[in-house]
C-alpha cells in the first residue's frame, strides 16, 4: 500500500500516543484546523490505518506496519547517502524528497547491501 508523506504525518503523531488522541488534540499538534484533520482522519480510516473509539483515534496494526515500513524506508535512504558521501546534515532532506516512492523490495535489497543497519546516521533505530 502506498501512504503519502501527510498519511505519515498523521500516523506518526496517532502512533505517540498509545491511548489515544483526541481530534482536538491531533489538529493542534499539527498545527491545522480540526475540520481539515477530521477530513484526513477519514481517508486515513478508509485505508484501515486508523480506527475511531468513542472520541479516540487509534493506530490500527496496519497502520503500524505501513508507518514502520515508510520509517524504515526513510532511514535505509538516509544510511544509503551517507555510505555514498552524502553529508550527514542534508541526508534527511535529501531523503524525503523520494523515500516513499522507493518500492520496498528495493528498500530490502538496500537493507541487506548496507549490512542490516540498526541505526540511521542520525542514531535513531531502523524498525
């Protein structure tokens, strides 16, 4: 499934919070109107990345996995343009100009070609 860089938004911020968010509390962490993020959230549900309990939005198992996948993704790039030179301070915008669009065998044969990193340049974790 292919998940845009505002669905990753969304599900990173959904993702944070383990009991919940609160509409409410989603559009101002995103810094949007609620009516806008309403709108998202349904799109996001009809993928089946989230679900809704009573006024909570919830992370759905798949959207873990699609969020971790377009994470992983983002990070493999990341190691990939350091290894080939790329200073460590532009990586992360280098990389998200075009990690999403990478199909993920790809992203598995760049995993395996840098050695199975668990780290990114930046030390965060390769899930």
């Amino acid at each position: 499934m292919y998940i845009t860089k505002r669905e990753i938004v969304y599900l990173k911020v959904i993702e944070k919070e383990r009991d919940g968010i609160r509409l409410s509390t989603l559009a101002k962490k995103l810094n949007i109107r609620p009516a806008s993020a309403f709108e998202e959230l349904n799109h996001l549900e009809g993928k089946g990345l989230i679900e809704r309990k009573q006024s909570l939005i919830l992370i759905t198992e798949n959207g873990k996995r699609e969020l971790y996948k377009a994470i992983k993704a983002h990070r493999v790039v990341e190691e990939l343009l350091t290894e080939i030179g790329i200073q460590e301070d532009k990586v992360c915008e280098l990389s998200t100009k075009f990690d999403t669009d990478i199909p993920e065998e790809v992203i598995e044969k760049m995993y395996e070609y840098l050695g199975r990193p668990k780290k990114c340049p930046h030390g965060e974790d390769i899930p």
